[in-house]
C-alpha cells in the first residue's frame, strides 16, 4: 500500500508532461503516506517482526515530523530511504534481556506509561481520569518540559504516579556523543529529583506507594527508569544507560549497585499519529491478544485523542478483568530472567 502510494503520488507529482495535471494537495498526499506507514507498521507489530518494526517506527516518526512541518521535500526523501538502524540477532537478544517491556508479566498484568509531558492541562487531565479508576500509570517526562511546568509533576508525584527520565530536549540519543547522553540522563534524573523533593522523598514514595513486595535492603540514590526518546538506541547508547548506578541492594555489609532501567515497550497505541480514539483502542487491544494479554502499554501525555482513547481502554481493561500494575512490577518480573551486562558502572555526579 506504501509504495503503491508512494508511486501514485511520484506520478502525480513529477508528471509535468499534462497541461493540467491534476495534483492531489500535498497535505493530503502526505497524510495519506502517514496512514500507509502506520498500517505497515501495525503489520509488522502482528507478525513480531522486530526489525521491520523498528524501520517503519522510525519512518512513521520522520513521516509524522514532516506532515507537521508540511514539508512535503522532506516526505519524499523519507520515502526514497533513509539512514536506517538494523539490529542484528545479537543486538536483539541483548536489548530482550537488558530491557522492560513487561513481556514477564502475568496473563492479564499491564502497565500503563505515558511519554513525552508535563502538559499544561492534558497531564493533570489525564492523571484525574487514572485517579477516578483507581488505576496507577508512570509518567516518562522531557526535563525541559519539568523545566517549563514543575508544578505539574510535583502534582504527580505527590498524587502518587511515578515520574521517570525521557531525556532533557528528545533527541534521538543515537545521534548524540556520549558525554551529551550522559548530559541528556543527569540533567534530567536532577530535575526529577528536584520535583520529587530529593532521594529521601523518592525512597518514601516507594515505601508508600510500592508497600506490597518492596524490597526494604533496597536504597534508591536516583530515579530508576528511563526510556530513550523515540524509543531509539543501539547498543553503544544502551550501554551508557546501564552503566548508570541507581539504587544499591545491600545484605549485611555487602552492597550490590543496581543499574539505570531503560523501559521500552511491548504495546503501541501509535496514538500520537492517530487522531482517533476509536482507532486506538482497537488498536491497543489487538496488540494485547498478540502479546498473551501482558506487557508495558505506550501512551502520549499530550495528546487530546489519548485523553478520549483512555476513556474507553481503562473501562475496558477492568471489565476484561486486566490488573493494571506498575512499572516496578515489571521490574521485578524482569529481574528474575535479567542478565546484566559486562561493562563499568558510573556514578552519577550529583
Ligand atoms: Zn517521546
């Protein structure tokens, strides 16, 4: 359907030989190549084919740029192809066991995030809407957004949800040195801390809110949990996320330092690029019986479709009777098949 598309449009185009062509507006020509994209994309997230997936995300999000910027140039370079990441298998076997997706869940266990804010409005909104169905969600913020509105993640953390690292300005850490990831990391874990009133506050948090199976030999001495923006790493960025010490795990006089989490995860509701809420939630569920009813599910917090979309999941979620955990439940889970990575471990300047 994509080249189909993409050839028709081409024709359409670049044909100048008629005396009046008739041009499809570029606007819709490019929404029309973003819907194509995204049903690729919905097709390789059914046939689990990792690396197609990964490929077609990253043109979905170019795409998605591009229709934004009306930058219909743009459009046809993306189309042409573009610098792409491949994983190979090694590469795919190392992000399985360093990375949360919530694939060790139980049948029936989600864990619902939420990337990108603080929004202005839509974040509290949407933490009303959670709080109203007792539901719990873990908010994956943009340092400078924290930066721009921190009262609105201190309303988060003092309600309750958990606020993790996505980067200070999202960019894509691939294309970045590595003392600007670990810029990107550090400046955000200290805003983060900044709005959660410091690591003392953080480790209560995690007595009060995790109560049930925290482990007490556990001290949080930063943040736990990061996702990278766009979802985008390879293993060199990985590699600099796990060797972040976030926590230490001490036995009598014996510690043991465990590392930054990078949470990815297992369902897309690829709502940022799908104005409709109907849509979305077919979507979300599709990918749920794919999944074996489990796993971390990806939501935007600056989104007015996901504010709707989350209004006809969360109902339905209970009444299919999902137990809706936490992201530290995924954790835990993942623990017990994780092998962690050779490699130094870095302190965090404070
Ligand atoms: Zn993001």
């Amino acid at each position: 359907m994509k080249f189909l598309l993409s050839f028709f449009s081409l024709i359409l185009l670049n044909n100048t030989a008629f005396a009046e062509p008739t041009y499809l507006p570029e606007t819709e020509v490019i929404s029309a190549e973003v819907n194509a994209m995204r049903d690729l994309v919905d097709a390789h997230i059914i046939t689990g084919n990792a690396k197609a997936l990964h490929e077609g995300l990253l043109d979905l999000y170019a795409l998605k740029k591009a229709e934004r910027n009306g930058d219909y140039a743009q459009v046809k370079r993306i189309l042409k192809g573009r610098d792409r990441a491949c994983f190979n298998d090694q590469e795919l076997n190392y992000y399985a066991t360093n990375e949360l997706t919530g694939k060790e869940l139980q049948t029936k266990e989600v864990v619902l995030t939420f990337d990108d804010g603080p929004h202005p409005t839509l974040t509290i909104a949407m933490a009303n809407l959670l709080e109203r169905n007792r539901i719990d969600g873990t908010f994956f913020q943009v340092g400078r957004n924290i930066k721009a509105y921190p009262h609105v993640s201190q309303e988060l953390h003092s309600r309750g949800f958990l606020l993790a690292n996505h980067s200070w300005s999202h960019q894509n850490f691939k294309n970045l040195s590595d003392a600007s990831i670990n810029a990107q990391i550090d400046n955000t874990q200290n805003i983060l801390l900044s709005v959660m009133g410091g690591i003392d506050s953080l480790n209560q948090f995690y007595r009060n809110h995790f109560a049930q199976g925290f482990d007490l030999n556990r001290v949080l001495q930063a943040p736990e949990f990061l996702r990278t923006p766009y979802g985008s790493r390879d293993k060199r960025v990985l590699d600099l996320i796990l060797a972040n010490t976030v926590s230490q795990t001490c036995r009598g006089s014996e510690c043991r330092p465990n590392r930054l989490n990078h949470a990815m995860w297992l369902i897309d509701s690829l709502d940022w690029s799908d104005k409709n809420p109907v849509s979305i939630t077919n979507r979300v569920f599709k990918q749920l019986g794919m999944y074996g009813n489990r796993g971390i599910i990806l939501f935007h917090e600056i989104h007015p479709q996901t504010y709707k979309a989350l209004e006809i999941i969360i109902p339905r979620l209970i009444v299919e009777g999902y137990r809706i955990v936490t992201i530290y439940d995924a954790l835990k889970a993942q623990k017990m098949t994780r092998i962690d990575p050779p490699g130094s471990i870095r302190l965090r300047a404070l």
